[in-house]
C-alpha cells in the first residue's frame, strides 16, 4: 500500500498549484455539481501574489473538503461573467400594437439607473490576468491542453471572423430586400417579379431614362400599367399616386408592429445605447437575438416606405448584437464584461463597413465616436473584422460590383483654390444645419416623452408615414430613394445627358471636347426649385421622424439634405462663374483650365460631408468614410475644410452631437470620455448630494457568523459591502462583492456548515480559529479610496479612466465613512449640467457648509488667539460631529471669523 503524504508535504502544496494539476481529487457527484460557478462576478486583487499564497490547511478540514473550497475559490476568481438576473428585461414586447400603458413609460426621476449594471474595468482585467495564467501553466500538461491554449489566444479573431461573415450576410439580405420593396412602390417586374427595376432591365435591349434619369424597360409595368390605363394620364398618376403611398403605409405598419410586438429594443439608431454600453453599463437584453432579427427586417421595412431614415446607425447596433452573440461561444469574451467590449467595438467598425463599403473609415468611427477604451489589440481586430464584413457584402451583393464605392465619381473632379470660398460656406450651413436638428428634434423628443403622444408609437409610425407619402411622390427628387438622389446628385452633367439637371445650352457637339461651363436653362432652374422644396419638406420630416419607433439611422438622411445644399450652391457658383467669368477670383484659373471649372456635383459631395458633421460632430472618420464612398484621395483637402468648419460652427451653437444629446435625453448613464468637467466642488457635495442615503453596511474582518452573514446578503441587496477592523474601528481592510458571498455560502454542504449556523468567517489573512470559513482570497485587498478633500473632477477621471465601479470615501484618519458609485457620480454631473452653470440648491448648502468648515478649520489652527483647552475641546468636537454643517452654526461661525481678523489687526 502507497504511503500517504506527510502532513509537512501537504502543507508545502498550494491549492493554486493543486488547480493547475492534471489530477483531480474524487469527489461525489452532489459536491462537484455544488462547486461548479459558471456566472459569478469576482473581485479584483491587489496582485497575484495574494492568489497564489499558500495557506496552512485547518486541522478539522478533511483534504477533499480543502480542495473543493479552494477550487471554487479559482472558479470565482477566474470566471467574470455578470449577473443580469435583478435588471428589468425590456427586451420583449407586447401584443397591444397601438397603446403603450402609462406604467411602461420613462421612471421617475428618483427611481434612475435601476435598470443599468456597471462593470469594474479593473476588476475585469485582473480576473482576465488570472484566467490566463492559469491556461498558460497548463499548457504544458497534454497535448489537449496544449491545444485549448492556442484556442484561446485566436479565439478573438475567431470571434470576430464569425461577426464579419454574419453581418455580411445580414448587410447583403438587407441591401436586396431594400432595393426590391422600394421599387415594388412604383411597379412590378413580369414575370420575374422577384427582380428590381434595375435587375428587370439589364438584360433590355430597349432601355430608356425619363427625364430624372429612371430607367424604363418593356418588363417593367408601373401599377397603372397592369389595370391598361394609358400613359401619361391623370388616371395613371392617381393609380400610382395611390399604389406609392398604400405600399409605403404597409411597410410602414409593418415594422412598427414588429418592433412592439417583438424588440421593443430594435427601434431607433442604437449608437447612443451602443455608446453607452462600451462606456461599461449593462442593458439587459438590448443585444439579443430577437433585437437582432427585429432590426434586420425593419431596416428593409423602414427604408422601403420611403420614411426619412437610414440603415448605418442600425447596422451598427445589429453588428453589436452578432458580437454579443458570438461572444458567448468563447468564455474569455462571454464572461468578462470587460473583453466582451472590445469584441462589440470590433463589430461596431463592421457595422459601418457594411453600411458604406468603408472598411478604414469604420474603424475609425468605432475609435473616435462610440468606443471608450480601445487597445491596439482591438484597432487591430476591428480592421480585420471590417475588412471581412465588406468584403462578404461586396460578394453576396448584386448591386455595387462595379465599384468598391457606394457613391463612387472617382477623381475626376477638379477643385481650385477660390472654390474654397463656397466650401468654407457649405461648411457653416452644415454646423446650422446640425444645431438647429438637434434643437428641434430634441424639442419634439421632449414633447413626445411628456405628452399622450409616447403611448401610441405604433400609430405616430403611421401617421408620420403616411404624411411623408403624401409630400413626397409629387416631387420627383423625393420620391426615389434617399440613395438613388445622392447618386444623382454627385453625377456630373455630360453633354448627352438631357435630364432636367442637366439641361445646360453648350457649344460643344462632342462628348470628348471640352466640358467648359455653360449656360443653364429652364430644366435647372425649374430642378433648383423642386430641390428647394425637396430641402424644406425633407429636413422637416427628418426632424419628426427620427425618434420614432422603428429602425432609424441618420447618416443618409443627413448626406441627402447635404447633397442638395451643395448642388445648389454649386449651381449657383458655376452661374456666377458663366457670367462673370473675368472676375479676378476665378479669371485666371478658369481660364487655363482643360475641363470644366466649376463642377456643381462635386458640390454635392462637399456638402453631403458638411452637414454629417454637423449633426454628429464627426471628423477624421468622417472625412475617411467619404474618401472611400466616392473613391476620391484628391478631394480629402476640401472635405477635411467642410468637416471641421461644421464642426466648429456646431460646437458654438450646440456642445453636443445628435447621440450625446440622445444620451442625455433618454437618461442614459454615460460619462463622456472626451468632455472636460470643471468642478471646484469635492467629494462631501457629491455625498451630501446622493438621491438615496442608504444605510453603511460593512463587515468586520472576524467575529461575523454565517447566519449575520446570510441575514445581511439578504436584506441589504448591494453590489458589495467593505470590509473593516473590527466593528468597534472603521478602518478598511478591503471590499467584497454579494455576489461571492452567496456562492460561497452555497459552498456550505461541501463543508458540512448546513447546521451549524454559528460558524465564524474570517477575512484576516491567517486565523486561530480551526473551525472559521476563510474566504480572505475572495477579498479586494485595494479597492478605489479616496477622502473627503478629493476634487470632484478626479473622481470622474476615476470613474471614466480607470473604471471604478465601488469608490470607498474616508476620513483624515482613513477611517470609512461613505461610498460612491458610478452611478452617484453620473447623476450629480448631470445635476450640474442640468443647472445651467448655476449651482442646485443642495450644492449651495453643501457649499456654504464646506466654507463654514474650513472657516472653522483656519480658526481652530490659530491657537494663539484662544484658549488652549478650549481649542482642544472645539478640535475634538469638529473631529467628531460633523453635523456643524448645520446653518445654525453660521452665525457663529462668522462671528468667531470676525474676531479672529479683529485680534490679527
């Protein structure tokens, strides 16, 4: 028989290196079902040192008993998933499609952030240090261990390959059934009714255009067509007038139905709740399958009824559902916050890359506008997976093979210096453009959110639809799709192009002379004023229209009324430049120029970019995103100019960009990692500030039983509760998370405590107390401290640079006295910015209070203008009462200060 190990030898095992170990003690099946944790949310730790510690066995404890606890103390210090189980999951909708119940509404001012969930960055990124410590020393163990090592470190370009390759997909099925459903609104294609207009007459050897470029085939019949009524009739226009705005309303309903019924998560953009989400919050539900489905059909349904809005924004929010999706197959992303964001920044850059065919530019959107904290890893991953999604879309898409560039010109613009004139002034029109958005569509969000009008989506959908039906069909510009008039507007006119736009007297009778500028006619002037009132009617539209509950991107949109600014500048410069064309700005340059000098396309595409930027304040990926949707390098000088002028202009008039307003609106939880926060306040007005003062619950590092322990996990529902000396003493030992707690008191049959309710736990690092449940590794040894003097700005770099979840306020003797949350600090800054510059009435007091204290303070310093003992009672009386923030003790104070100068003078 085998002689058993010594007590020496067993004692010189760690129970790290036991867990590293290929060989695992038998245990009963109840016990190994009982230490399995595979959802628990874990400390942070000083180092790893205190993890790997050996720790001296009790006498009392049998070996197998030992193991077990220690490895479900590896199981919680490695595994970082999060418990979503207490949040509300708004996810699922309702089958009342055209009322939503007061009780569903906005929560009381009082009651927010309840259902949100803050990660701790560096808690997250310690237990990822863990896990992957543990996976490296195993690696050596066997040839499968070997290989679960690789698995991990290419699981994150497995994770986000398989995002790239799905929203691809995705971004191709969406991009067919768009195209089919819009054209579906003027026509059918027979017998092919399968095909859109396009697709009808590729194959047409009679194709013909209108007069706003339309293609026309003879397989082609417009509704009117199939009752044989004849073209060019008022019955014909009525018939289609009607098929238009019946198959638009019908979308329409559609998708606002699938999103009540369904995902209530599926409407609107979904960048600010993106944002918010990498900033380190958790919204239950907000990127699951079902958000995913919902949002995929509504974008077809929402763009095909010709509704003022856009595929990126929620293609952004669609890619960051496959990233949650796919993030659950690989534990070193599905169960830790943290990395699962670095995944979701990935696939937001795929989201962009699908929606523009701009790889290099959707990566550096997800950099610049919604991620908030981006290693390199991740800047790497993300090109990667952009690279992939665009490339999925340009092969499954029959649309855009010609060209990588959804509105593709090429560089065959050329701009002169005194262009840069009209481009400074497209430039200021988008930064008005964008405030003047912002105000108004907040203004209407506001009243939809506080008036009947928020409890009946469904029907706002309807009729918002059928009012843009109505308005639109009459205008030919408006009536194609949003895509097709940028197309058409960046075009430039070529001399056999006989379109309204285009209806220009040249001199040439040559396509390959000299394109030199020329005399507009009727058909522009008549299409300048049609544009006009496409810009009026489009930008009013587009204000009541974002917000509502489908789908609702607005970077088309935004490009589109852009686009028709700039060719109506542009018109008007090449006019300028047609009848006066010896002025000294443009003589010169004009006058030795091979090709046409002043191109009112290009405009468009200046244009397109000014106003973009001016409702979302984008800049370096704005400028590359519009690079590569032209496939133009030499306009980056212009675009970059209209970009920053936008910018600038809408900065002045609105701090803000269109998602950050829509953060604020909605109440979301975000603390913007790009804001500078001028705040001479400290930590005692954040405190005093708080809208609920719970009671400080702390635990004593020895003498707590598990019944207390239980009894305290039950009632006082926290994210955690720190931990002090003693009960007597406040000073910190550390913090621990319920959520350990209660699986470790679920430990309780494996180490036969079920009846013995009396048991002592300990958190001392070693203890006299052979029978006390040790569970000091589960302990947070340094958590987030700060005092009472602690600026209030370096509390938020706290929370947005290092991610604090839990911060611990002390006093001048380290002695705890409060706590802070993230969400404490999210509230008072909004506090602050809601008060317009002036100070809320609880920070007046907390103010007067803190100058009434340090008043005191410099009284009680001079001891030379008093008695000693009687400033030795008043120290001690401030050391110990704080309730001198009492206004009572004004006068007193003031009077003391009065003396005080008296004596100096």
């Amino acid at each position: 028989m085998a002689a058993s190990p010594s007590p020496d030898a067993e004692t010189k095992s760690s129970w790290f290196s036991r867990k590293l170990s290929s060989k695992k003690p038998k245990t009963s099946q109840s016990s190994s079902s009982t230490t399995r944790l595979t959802t628990v949310t874990n400390p942070s730790f000083i180092s790893f040192s205190d993890i790997l510690r050996p720790r001296r066995p009790s006498v009392q404890q049998s070996k197998t008993d030992e193991s077990n606890f220690d490895d479900s103390l590896v199981d919680i210090a490695v595994n970082a998933g999060s418990d979503t189980s207490s949040l509300a999951d708004k996810s699922k909708g309702t089958k009342d499609f055209f009322h939503t119940p007061s009780t569903t509404m906005t929560t009381a001012h009082g009651n927010r952030y309840e259902d949100w969930s803050t990660i701790d960055w560096l808690s997250d990124q310690a237990r990822d240090r863990l896990r992957h410590q543990i996976i490296t020393q195993q690696r050596n163990e066997s040839s499968w261990k070997r290989f679960v090592a690789y698995h991990d470190a290419l699981s994150g370009w497995f994770c986000v390959l398989l995002i790239a390759v799905n929203i691809g997909i995705i971004a191709a099925i969406v991009d067919i059934g768009a195209v089919w459903l819009t054209d579906i609104k003027t026509g059918i294609c027979l017998p092919a009714f399968y095909l859109s207009r396009e697709q009808c007459c590729w194959t047409a050897s009679n194709q013909t255009y209108d007069k706003y470029q339309h293609v026309l085939c003879a397989n082609w019949h417009k509704w009117a067509n199939l009752i044989r009524i004849e073209n060019g009739t008022t019955a014909e226009y009525i018939v289609d007038y009607l098929a238009y705005v019946l198959f638009g309303l019908l979308f329409a309903t559609l998708c606002a139905v699938l999103v009540k019924t369904f995902a209530p998560y599926a409407c609107g953009s979904g960048v600010p709740e993106v944002k918010t989400i990498l900033s380190g919050f958790i919204i239950r539900g907000y990127l699951g399958a079902w958000t995913l489905l919902i949002k995929s059909l509504g974008m077809v349904l929402g763009t095909s009824a010709n509704l003022l809005l856009g595929k990126e924004g929620p293609f952004v929010h669609s890619s960051c559902c496959c990233g949650n999706i796919f993030a659950r197959l690989f534990p070193k992303y599905g169960q830790n916050e943290a990395k699962k964001r670095e995944i979701l920044s990935a696939a937001a850059a795929a989201g962009v890359s699908v929606a523009f065919g701009a790889p290099i530019g959707g990566v550096l959107f997800s950099l610049e506008e919604v991620s908030y904290y981006f290693p390199l890893k991740t800047l790497w991953r993300s090109f990667f997976c952009a690279m992939i999604a665009s490339l999925i879309v340009k092969i499954l898409s029959p649309f855009e093979n010609q060209h990588l560039g959804l509105f593709y010109v090429g560089n065959k613009y050329r701009w002169f210096y005194f262009e840069m004139i009209p481009f400074f002034l497209l430039g200021i029109l988008g930064g008005l453009f964008g405030a003047l958005f912002i105000k108004l569509n907040l203004a209407w969000c506001q009243i939809r959110k506080k008036t009947r009008l928020g409890r009946y989506p469904v029907l706002e959908v309807i009729l918002v639809a059928l009012v843009t039906l109505l308005i639109s069909y009459p205008n030919p510009f408006t009536r194609m799709s949003m895509s097709d008039l940028i197309r058409r507007l960046i075009s430039s006119c070529e001399s056999e192009d006989e379109s309204l736009l285009c209806n220009y007297e040249r001199n040439t009778t040559s396509a390959y002379e000299k394109n030199e500028s020329a005399k507009p006619l009727y058909g522009v002037w008549l299409s300048v004023g049609l544009l006009c009132s496409a810009l009026v009617t489009q930008t009013s539209l587009f204000i009541l229209t974002f917000g509502i509950k489908v789908p609702c991107g607005l970077f088309i949109p935004s490009m589109t009324l852009g686009a028709i600014t700039g060719r109506i500048v542009g018109i008007l410069f090449e006019t300028l430049v047609y009848y006066w064309p010896n002025f000294f700005l443009f003589a010169f340059e004009c006058g030795t120029a091979d090709e046409q000098c002043v191109v009112p396309g290009f405009y468009a595409v200046i244009g397109a970019c000014a106003f973009l930027g001016g409702v979302t304040r984008m800049t370096v990926s704005l400028v590359v995103i519009m690079v590569e949707l032209t496939g133009g390098l030499s306009y980056s000088v212009p675009l970059m100019c209209a970009a920053l002028v936008s910018k600038l202009v809408g900065d002045a008039l609105v701090g803000e960009g269109i998602y950050d307003a829509h953060i604020k609106l909605n109440n979301y939880p975000y603390l913007d990692i790009k804001a500078e926060y001028i705040d001479q306040t400290t930590t005692i007005t954040v405190l005093e500030s708080k809208e609920e003062k719970n009671d400080l619950i702390t635990l004593p590092r020895d003498g707590l039983t598990v019944e207390e322990l239980i009894n305290i996990v039950r009632t006082h529902k926290y994210n955690g509760y720190p931990v002090i000396s003693s009960r007597e003493e406040a000073l910190i030992i550390g913090f621990v998370l319920r959520r350990d707690l209660q699986l470790v008191l679920e430990q309780r049959t494996v180490l036969n405590l079920q009846s013995n309710l009396t048991t002592q736990i300990s958190f001392s690092r070693t203890t006299h107390q052979s029978n006390a449940l040790h569970i000091y590794r589960l302990l947070n040894r340094s958590p987030t401290t700060i005092t009472l003097d602690t600026p209030t700005t370096t509390i938020i770099d706290m929370c947005r640079k290092l991610g604090a979840q839990t911060i611990l306020v002390t006093n001048e003797k380290g002695h705890l006295i409060g706590i802070l949350t993230k969400k404490d600090i999210i509230a008072y800054n909004i506090d602050e910015q809601n008060s317009h510059g002036k100070v809320p009435a609880h920070n007046q007091n907390a103010a007067a209070a803190a100058t009434r204290l340090d008043i005191l303070k410099q009284i009680l310093s001079r001891r030379s203008l008093y008695d000693p003992a009687f400033g030795d009672s008043w120290s001690n009386y401030f050391e110990k009462k704080r309730e001198l923030f009492d206004p009572a003790y004004s006068d007193w104070s003031n009077s003391f200060k009065r003396s005080d100068q008296n004596a100096l003078h």
